[in-house]
C-alpha cells in the first residue's frame, strides 16, 4: 500500500521484536566463533635497550646428521625460544612452536639458519648464563637418533649483535645422544666473557664478586661498573679525628670522577646489554 506524502512509515511491534531476534541471533553466532577460531599470536617484539627477543641459530651438523624427527629446544634465562619455521619447511609456521623439528633431513655437515623469537623478551643479563639447547627424540633406542653440532652461531636479528660464533674446529662442539648428553649450554668449558678487556669479567661487573660463602659483593655493580667500559675503581681513605677530617670536598670527588669519565679510552663498539646508566660512587 502506498502512503500519502509526508506519511511516516512504522515497523509493528512484532516486526521489531524479530530484527532484534535477528540481531542477538548474529551476535551469538559471532561470539562462538570467536571463541571457537584460533587468535593469530603478536608479531614478535623488537628488543628494546638491555633485552634479547629476536634471534638467528646457524647450526652445522658434523658427520652424524639431525633427522627430522627429533625435536630440539633452546632456552635463555629459562625462557623458551618460539621457531618461526619450527617444521623447516622454509615458510614461517602460524602459531610459532617452541622447538625444531624437521627439514635436517640426517644430513651430515650442513648448515641450517633458524630464526626464532622470545615472548616476552627477557633481560640482556641472562646471557650471563648462556643459551640451552636441549635434544629429544622418542624412537626406540635401536633408532636412536644421536647427531653432532659442529658448529654455532646466534645473531641478535635487532642490533646484528653477535651472540655466539664457534666456527667449525678440528673437535665437535656437543654430540648429542637419545639417553645422555641430551642438554648442552654455549657457556660449557668456557671462561666468562670479559667484554671491555679491564680484567673484571661481565658477570663480576654485573652480579657482583663471590664469596666463598655463595654470596656476592656487590659493591661494583652498585657503584656503575660497566661491562662495556674499562672500570677503575679507586679507593679513598682520609684522616678523621672528631675535630678536624681530611676528607676531600664534594667538588674535588666531582672532578676526579669527570676526569676519569673524559678520559680517552673507548668503549666497547657494541654492548649486549645495553647501555648501564653511571651511578654517582659515594665515600
């Protein structure tokens, strides 16, 4: 029927009590589904200054191959790193998984690049401990698939920082086995790093000196001991009889520490942790 001009069309109650039935019908539906599809995970994050996210692992097998059955995990600061491409089938996996398994194919003396990220990035600090790399296979044991790492490098995929760098040398670097020998970390048989070459190695600059009691002093880190700078530290005694005190003056303290922070000595190019904020030293 057509209505006169300037009429106003109405809808009838029972007209708008079904498009609202229809609406509530489709947000119901919506909201299963929602619940029912997979929520894609963040891109990874960029680290920011003093963290570790984004990674390159270049492996090389020696003469015993990785099958691709195997599954191998790695770990830094106990957080596991997520595989892009954790089936190595050279497109990134949506989710990301945190292990490797595939596309080594047992093949000796190759080299496989794998990139991987932490969610949530962890503390730069942690490399102090190394990376953890961790073989599981579950064939039986007439099976069992041992293979040997040849060589390593890790490259922070952020800064282009070079984490690790063992190049292939006369002797493996772990040969892993189904049993034993399943967990090896890049710090294994090896001095702790002394990035700035001052004698003081990153962890004491960082963590403090040992006790033999297990405790740490932890005077240097407290006074701004850099892991990527040279560190002097300098004591300060004077006389002080309840009257009279040679203590040096503020200003005197405040130039020696301005001459010592002038001084021509270069820092290390690239710091992994990031810059360490300079603490004034008290005395």
């Amino acid at each position: 029927m057509r209505l006169p001009p300037g009429a106003a069309r109405t809808r009838s109650p029972r007209g708008r009590s079904r498009a609202a039935a229809v609406l509530v019908a489709a947000v119901l539906v919506a909201a299963v589904l929602s619940g029912l599809s997979p929520v894609a995970p963040a891109a990874p994050a960029h680290a920011d200054a003093g963290q570790v996210c984004r990674v390159a692992f270049t492996v090389t097998t020696g003469g015993d191959g990785l099958r691709d059955d195997s599954l191998e995990t790695v770990t830094l600061g106990g957080a596991a790193f997520l595989f892009e491409d954790w089936n190595g089938d050279g497109a990134d996996d949506t989710p990301p998984k945190p292990f490797h398994q595939g596309g080594t194919g047992d093949r000796p003396h190759t080299t496989f690049t794998w990139n991987a990220h932490l969610s949530p990035c962890v503390p730069a600090t942690a490399l102090l401990d190394g990376f953890t790399f961790h073989h599981l296979t579950t064939v039986p044991d007439w099976q069992a698939d041992n293979w040997d790492l040849k060589a390593l490098r890790i490259v922070d995929r952020d800064s282009g920082f070079v984490y690790v760098d063992r190049p292939p040398s006369g002797a493996l670097l772990h040969r892993f086995y189904k049993n034993s020998d399943q967990t090896w970390n890049t710090n294994e048989g090896r001095p702790d790093t002394d990035t700035d070459g001052d004698g003081l190695t990153d962890r004491i600059e960082l963590r403090g000196i040992p006790r033999p009691d297990g405790t740490r002093d932890t005077w240097l880190p407290e006074h701004g001991a850099d892991p990527c700078r040279k560190t002097i530290a300098v004591e300060i005694d004077w006389l002080d009889d309840g009257q009279d005190s040679d203590r040096p003056s503020a200003g005197a303290m405040a130039e020696a520490r301005h001459m010592f922070d002038s001084a021509p000595v270069n820092p290390a190019g690239l710091c992994p942790y990031g810059p360490t904020p300079g603490r004034a030293s008290s005395c």
